[in-house]
C-alpha cells in the first residue's frame, strides 16, 4: 500500500498545484478584491454543469464518509481505493484541461510568487503530520486549499492597500504636473477596451500617445501606467476606467484629470455588485458628472442605457451610433453616425459622417465600427486629417 500511496500522493499534489493556480487566477481576475470574489462565486454557482455539480458533491460526500469508516474498520481499505480512483479521476480532469487548453495560470507578481510558495508549504507540512488515515489527509488538504489561497491573499491586503495608496498618491502627482495632456477616460460595461485600443491606434498617427493596457482599468493599473509611461513627450493618455462600487469611477476621473470622456454600452454584467441596472447607470454617470466643465462626453448611441444617460446629461455631450440605412439625410450637430455598413469576405466598408465630413472608410472585417467611432470623432476634433485617419484605420484589426 506504501507504493500505491506514493503514487496517490503525486496526483494528489499536481491536483493541489492546479487548484492553487486556478484559485489564485480567479483572484487576480478580480484584482484580489473580496466583493469581486464572492460575486464571481455565486455567478459560478449558478453556472456550475450538472457534471462539475455532480463531482464536487460527490467529493464532499467522500470527505464526510469517513465518519463512518472511523467506526468500521473493515471498510478502511474500501475507502482507500475510493479516494485512489478519485485522484485519478481528477488527473484525467487535469490532462484534458491541458489538452484543451483551458488551465488557468496565475500572472507571476510579487503578490502571486508568495501566496503559491506559502500555500505550498502549507500544504506540505499539513501533509507531512498527518493526523488520520494518509489518503482521508490527501483529501482533507486537497479540500482546504481554496481557502489557504484566500487566507494568503486576504493576509496581504493590508500591506497592499498602503502600497496601492502610495502609487496613487504619485500617479495623481505625476498627471498634475503635465496639465497640457490631453486625458481621455472610457467606461461602461462593454467595449471599452477596443474603444481605446482604437482611440490610441488612431490618434498616434499624429501624436505621442499612452494608454493604459490590457484590463489595468483599476486605480492601480490606471496609476503605474501614469507612473511608468507619462512623461513630458506624451501628448494623449487614454485610460479605460472601470468600478466595482459607486464612486470609484468618479474618483479615477478626478485622479487623472480626464477631460474628455467616452462612455460605452452600458449592461446588467455587474448587477451581483451593483444590485441594480439604475445603480450600474449612475455609477457609469460620475464620468461624465467629473469632467470639467470645460470638458465633453461621447455616448455611445446604439445602448439605449447608454442613450439615456445622453439625454439625462446637461453637459457639452456628442452621440455616436450606427445606422441600418444604406443613405442617411442629415445629423445632428453634435453626432458622428456610421451608415451604409457592409460587410464582404475580406473587408467592411461604411460611411462616416460628422458635421459637413463624410469619410468613405474601407476596415478589416473584423473592426466593431461603432466603437471605432469615438475614435475617428476625436482624431477629426483634434485635426487629424482624413490621410492620417486612414492610415490608421488600416492599422485596425
């Protein structure tokens, strides 16, 4: 049995790696924070497949099992082989996450590197005093890893929440001593990465521009990125902005000084945290309510959410929609419209319209054209000509 244990005891541990890794992802994704975490839990749980339901109750049932073999010897072995088969179960599970690519992997950081080396010697010196039956202690540990990760996690929120208030501090330092860049916030709930991904593409055909990368949209990545990239050559700092309580998009608003905005498609994804749809609008709203009064918003006009908060908003404000028509007759002052979209193998055609300009633009297929739109208002707005604009858009994909 010593054989068979040692072999149970390498599935067990590549088990525990995969689940510290997963776990650990999942709290990276929602940037470590608590409120996030147990949001993306009960949406888990209600997702969960029958299948993966099935199996996680099955394992408990396993687990509380025991109280019965403690009473009945004769069905120790019994429960050893049980446990065996469940490793190897879990090691198929495993092989076909790998072959389908779906194994999370944690981003190496500071943070991360310590929660998986202590998690990890945790685990090993919780498996080195075993206090029962060997292979029941695989299982026990096996169970309580989700929450050794939290533990480490949530032991170093403290310290994190110094540092992050520090780099805040220096980032809105930073910005204020650059008051001639032009900052450029974008929210809501959809879009708002390709929506700067395409305001940066655009407008560096003519300007030295920063943005903010991949999903850093938290005031900590907003402010490294300041940090790191801002300096007195940048022109443009475009950075998507995002909340997970009221006030905070205010506050990133206020902290990087934004003066013009672009507000995206606003859903229901966040409902768990906000609780309601009007709660998600009005949070969306502090950008605009925080620009300047010297400042302006783009709203997105194919979100009739969005669209609301348009016609709710008192400030200097610009619509941009899309139009079904293949001609359009006229719009409005403040309005960039894109009409006549055709999609063909290999490219999508379409008109932009915005004041007495019409572009005739030719984008990869797979642009989204209404998110393109702030982008080509903006680079219209700051004089880019239709030579640079189009240089651009070929950039796009």
């Amino acid at each position: 049995m010593n054989v068979v244990f040692i072999f149970t005891s390498s599935l067990f541990l590549l088990w525990v790696i995969r689940d510290l890794f997963y776990w650990l992802s999942v709290w990276q994704e929602n940037d470590y924070r608590q409120d996030r975490f147990f949001a993306f839990l009960k949406k888990r749980s209600k997702k969960n497949n029958f299948f993966s339901t099935t199996f996680s109750a099955a394992k408990l049932l396993i687990f509380f099992a025991y109280g019965f073999v403690i009473f009945n010897d004769d069905l120790l072995v019994l429960y050893q082989y049980v446990i065996i088969s469940l490793y190897l179960l879990q090691s198929f599970f495993l092989l076909q996450e790998l072959y389908v690519n779906h194994f999370k992997k944690p981003a190496i950081t500071l943070r991360s590197t310590l929660v998986i080396a202590l998690t990890l010697v945790t685990a090993l010196l919780i498996f080195a005093i075993p206090l029962t039956d060997r292979f029941f202690w695989l299982l026990f540990i096996d169970l309580i890893i989700p929450f050794v990760v939290g533990f480490y996690v949530i032991l170093f929120v403290f310290p994190i929440e110094i540092y992050t208030d520090w780099q805040i501090e220096k980032a809105g330092q930073k910005i204020r001593e650059h008051p001639k860049v032009q900052v450029i916030a974008v929210t809501g709930s959809v879009g708002k990465s390709l929506t700067k991904d395409y305001l940066a593409t655009l407008l560096s055909q003519k300007y030295l521009v920063i943005k903010t990368e991949g999903k850093n949209n938290t005031a900590i990545g907003v402010a490294k990125t300041i940090i790191k990239k801002l300096d007195s050559n940048t022109e443009f700092f475009i950075a998507e902005i995002s909340a997970y309580h009221q006030g905070e998009i205010g506050m990133l608003t206020r902290l990087i000084r934004a003066k013009i905005g672009v507000l995206t498609a606003i859903t229901n994804q966040h409902l768990s945290l906000f609780k309601s749809l009007e709660n998600i609008k009005k949070t969306n709203f502090e950008l605009v309510e925080s620009l300047p009064k010297q400042g302006f918003c783009l709203f997105s006009g194919d979100n009739q959410n969005t669209l609301s908060l348009y016609k709710k908003s008192k400030k200097t404000k610009v619509l941009y929609k899309t139009a079904k028509s293949s001609s359009l007759d006229s719009v409005g002052a403040h309005e960039i419209v894109a009409y006549g979209i055709v999609s063909k193998q290999r490219k999508k055609v379409c008109t932009i319209h915005f004041h007495n300009t019409s572009l005739q633009v030719v984008l990869h297929p797979t642009v989204h054209v209404e998110r393109l739109l702030p982008a080509v208002y903006l680079a219209l707005y700051f004089g880019m000509n239709e030579q640079e604009i189009k240089k651009g858009l070929a950039l796009l994909r």
